[in-house]
C-alpha cells in the first residue's frame, strides 16, 4: 500500500474510533438525562444546539443547496428512519443497560445487509445471508428468550437498529448529498420529533443539566462528523470493523456512570453479533478485490 494511502487509512480509522467515542459519550449522557428529562425534551435541547453547530456549515454550503436537497422523497424517507431511530433510542436508554442497548444497535450492519437486496438491488449470495442468520442467532441470545417475556424496551432497540439500517440504506442511494445536509436534515427532524412530544413533559433544567443537554447536541454532531469523515478517507471495510469498539465504551460508561455489569447472555449475543459482522466485512472486501 502506498505510504499516501496508508496514511488515509490511518487518518479514517482514527476519525472512525474518534466518532464512536463521541457516540458512546452521547448515549451515556443520554441514557442520564433520561432519567430526569423526557425524550422530547433531550431531542428539543440536543437539537437546537446540534443545528446551531452547523449553521457555519451551511452557510459555507450554501443555504439553497441544504434547504432544497435533490431527490426530496428519499431524503424524507432517509430524515422518517432517523427520526424513528433517535426517538426510539432515547426512550429505550430509560430501560436498558448501555450494553444491552449497544447490542441491539449492533445489528445493524446484520439489517443492512438483509435489505440490500430490496432497496440497492445487491446480490446477496449464499454465505453473506448465512452470516445474517448467525447475526440474529446473535440478537435472539441477547433477547433472552428464556425469560418470561421480551421487554418492550429490548423490542424498541431491535426497532431502532432497523431505522438505522433504512438510514444507512437510502444513505448509499444519497451519496451524491453532502454531509453537512444529511446531518442537517437529521438534526431538523429530531428536533421536529422533539417539538412535537415536549408540550406533555417538560422540566426546567437546572444551570448543569442543561449546559449537558447542550454538550449532548456538540458531541453527536461531531460523532456524525466523524464518521462521515472516515468513511471518505478510507474504504468502509477498513474502518467499519472499529464501530464494534462501541460495545466496549458501553461496558465502560455503564460500569462508571450507572454501576451497570452486562449479564453473560447479553455479552455472547454481542459477540455473535460481532463475529457475523466482522465476517461479512471481510468477505465484502475480499469480494471488492476480486472485481
């Protein structure tokens, strides 16, 4: 590999690790907000403020650029997925582990993959829908079926993980949209979201809690950022292996923040995960050097 190249693929594997960093810290303060806050309120705050980072952005882009994006009916399908998927996923934080919620989120790559099909018109062989099969082997552990009933919040996070997956979908079909748009958009629709459900809770943060909601807004936008950013220095089957470090910062934070231990069934269903994810990577990337 060229040394200029290598260089790139330094640089988007450390963005990669730097963005999901900045997600783990946002679900972590999320997941404490929560507690206190209802989720419109977290969505109305975080929003705000994540739309306030970006104006500089769109300015630069050009207003009329972001304001009137190309093909509006995906964008609004790609802005409902990710909508659905912050929503769901705020809520869900109220209920679950941060390991457990990670886990979920995992699959996503696992949902990509089984759509890819229906709405990119990819050929999915033989092995690559194997592996998707051992990657909701990997869910249902984690599910714990064994016990009296799936939890509400669990079936939530598998729901999000799905609109992620749509997200990252029509995200492929707008790769001639740039970044600071889809962003933007996401961030209006979560606000959108938030405006809507805030009116039925709503508590004055205290000077502390709301310099958090505010910081909550900065670190996912440049959680976006950051993995935007890597996914341009460098091919996707180099640095998407690096978002599974997401499960490790969840056991972290969720030991440090909230005295959480994951429960074992819930760790060998993240691994499962995992391993089925990682594979698929590495067989898309041996496939992309054969072609």
């Amino acid at each position: 590999m060229p040394s200029a190249q290598r260089f790139a693929a330094l640089a988007g594997i450390g963005m990669m690790l730097l963005g999901v960093f900045m997600f783990s810290l946002n679900d972590a303060m999320g997941k404490w907000l929560v507690a206190t806050y209802a989720v419109g309120q977290v969505l109305v705050i975080r929003s705000a403020f994540s739309l306030i980072m970006l104006t500089p952005l769109v300015l630069r882009e050009g207003v009329g650029r972001v304001l009137r994006p190309g093909q509006p009916w995906l964008q609004a399908a790609r802005v409902a997925a990710a909508t659905a998927e912050i929503g769901l996923f705020y809520w869900m934080l109220a209920y679950l582990q941060l390991a457990d919620a990670m886990t979920f989120l995992l699959a996503s790559p696992i949902f990509v993959v089984a759509l890819s099909p229906l709405a990119l018109g990819e050929r999915v062989g033989a092995r690559r829908w194997l592996l998707v099969g051992v990657g909701f082997v990997g869910v249902v552990i984690a599910l714990k079926p064994s016990s009296e009933a799936v939890s509400l919040p669990a079936l939530g996070a598998l729901t999000g993980a799905l609109m992620f997956a749509l997200m990252n979908v029509t995200g492929r079909l707008l790769r001639d949209t740039s970044d600071v748009t889809l962003v933007f958009w996401q961030a209006v629709g979560a606000l959108a979201l938030g405006l809507v459900l805030v009116p039925f809770a709503w508590v004055t943060p205290s000077l502390l809690d709301f310099s958090a909601l505010a910081l909550l807004g900065l670190v996912s936008t440049l959680g976006h950022m950051c993995v935007t950013r890597s996914l341009k220095l460098a091919p996707a089957s180099t640095v998407a292996p690096y978002q599974y470090t997401f499960i490790a910062w969840a056991v972290v934070w969720g030991w440090l923040m909230f005295g959480e231990v994951p429960e074992v069934q819930t760790m060998v269903g993240a691994a499962v995960i995992v391993l089925a994810g990682l594979v698929l990577l590495w067989s898309e990337a041996r496939a992309g050097r054969r072609t």
